[in-house]
C-alpha cells in the first residue's frame, strides 16, 4: 500500500471516504478488511474445532440489520448445509450461527447466475455474540441502478495459502489479503471483474465471498462503494457479482 497515493495520483485528495470516516489513503486496506472474514461452517465431523472454512464473506449492514454474503458455491465444494454457516467471535472463540439464510430459489433467480447466499446474523449481533463493529452499511450503495466506475478496486479475502485449520495441533491461523485492480472487461456472463496491478504469486482459492469494493473519485475526493462479491477469481482477473443485482435479496430480507 506504500505506492497508493503514487497509483491515485498526486491531483485527487489522499483520503477517501467509506460510510462518512475519511480514511488515509495508504490505510484503505487496513480499514476495509474488518468488513471480510472466512466463511467458517459448523461441523461436527471437522475435528476438534467443530468447524470448518469455505473461503471468505462480506459483512454488510442496514440500519440494526446485519448480514454476510457469501457465494453458494463455496457451501456446495464444501458439502456444508445453509445451518452451518456461521461467523468467528474473536474475543470468546466461538461461533455464531446465522439465524436466516436467503438464495436464489427463494428470490426466483437462477442459481448459476446470482451464486450468492444473504445469511442474517442480527440476532447474534444484537445479543453480544457478535461484535457490533467491523459492519459496512450498505444502504446508501443498494440505491444505485448500476456500478459507479472505479479508480481502483479492491478485494479483501481469506486465500487458502494463507488460512486453515490444523486439526492436529488446535490452531486456527486466519490471514486476510488485500488485492488492489483496475476495471477491466469481464469474460464471465454477468459478471464485472477487475484485473490486479500485479499478478498474483499465489492461486486466490478461497477468495470467493470476498467483499469487493470500488474507489470513485466524485467532486474532487474519493468515495469508497461496496461493488458485489467475488465469485470467480485467478491470478491475473477476478470477477464478481455486482451488489446492484443483489437488491432483491435485501429487499426481500427487509421485508420479513
């Protein structure tokens, strides 16, 4: 990130604003990923953790709801079940459940197309099983009718290479990447996708259901958005599913 303000350009402001806090440039990364975790099952069958991991989710926020999004095909690979899904508490070492989960049968879609499940987790939040921090809110982005273009695009995730489980010695080793791109044209059918700065050395497995976020220059400062989720990735593009279609998904949660 030492080459951030070098990429923006020296005739834009240096700090951008994400949900109201202007943050430093070369600290974007740092801040947006509190809104990624691992995707993290519970499982009796994985061991002594009791868990599984499945790649990466977005942490999303409207008003005193919260929710995760993940892609349906990391629960699929995994042969995880939607009760599974959870989120990791830190500070206790233990897991929270989500209490709802919403795909695309339910919202009429075609499974392929969307690959994204909604998992409500404000119950958990708002008993203290999980922190109240770390929540993008996603509001304001979900009123757009299309993606805003980007100056730089970013993708926070949890790569395979870098977190896992090791059963035998009781240790959960967690490590996020940042992944910085500009916009490029996508080879996947409905899809956006965005290529790296610099090729990536490691296979991104696992960056699926990471969250994706856009730097928009708008009257002369930077603006930071919530794109989609990352469904399909490789070292030199990652593609991913672009929040605005996934506004039936909110609307249809909000409702209930």
């Amino acid at each position: 990130m030492s080459s951030l303000k070098t990429i923006l350009g020296s005739r834009i402001a240096t700090s951008a604003d994400i949900n109201g806090l202007f943050v430093p440039a070369n600290s974007l990364s740092e801040h947006l990923k509190s809104y990624s975790e691992p995707a993290v099952f519970a499982a009796d069958d994985c061991g002594r953790y009791n868990m599984g991991l499945g790649g990466s989710t977005a942490k999303v926020k409207i008003g005193e709801r919260y929710f995760a999004l993940l892609s349906m095909h990391q629960i699929k690979k995994g042969l995880f079940d939607f009760e599974q899904i959870s989120l990791f508490n830190y500070e206790t070492n233990k897991m929270a459940t989500a209490q709802k989960a919403i795909f695309p049968i339910q919202s009429n879609e075609i499974a392929d197309s969307i690959d994204c499940v909604l998992c409500e987790f404000t119950e958990p939040v708002l008993s203290g099983n999980l922190s109240r921090n770390g929540w993008y809110d996603v509001e304001t982005d979900l009123t757009f009718d299309a993606t805003r273009s980007a100056i730089l695009v970013f993708a926070i995730g949890y790569p395979s290479n870098r977190n896992e489980i090791d059963y035998y010695s009781f240790q959960f080793s967690i490590s996020p990447n940042a992944v910085i791109g500009t916009e490029t044209v996508p080879c996947v059918s409905d899809r956006l996708s965005f290529k790296p700065i610099n090729s990536l050395e490691y296979d991104p497995k696992g960056m699926s259901g990471s969250p994706v976020f856009g730097v928009h220059l708008s009257d002369a400062y930077l603006k930071v958005f919530m794109a989609g989720i990352v469904t399909e990735a490789s070292k030199d593009q990652f593609h991913f599913l672009p929040l605005v279609r996934l506004r039936r998904f909110f609307n249809h949660a909000l409702k209930e």
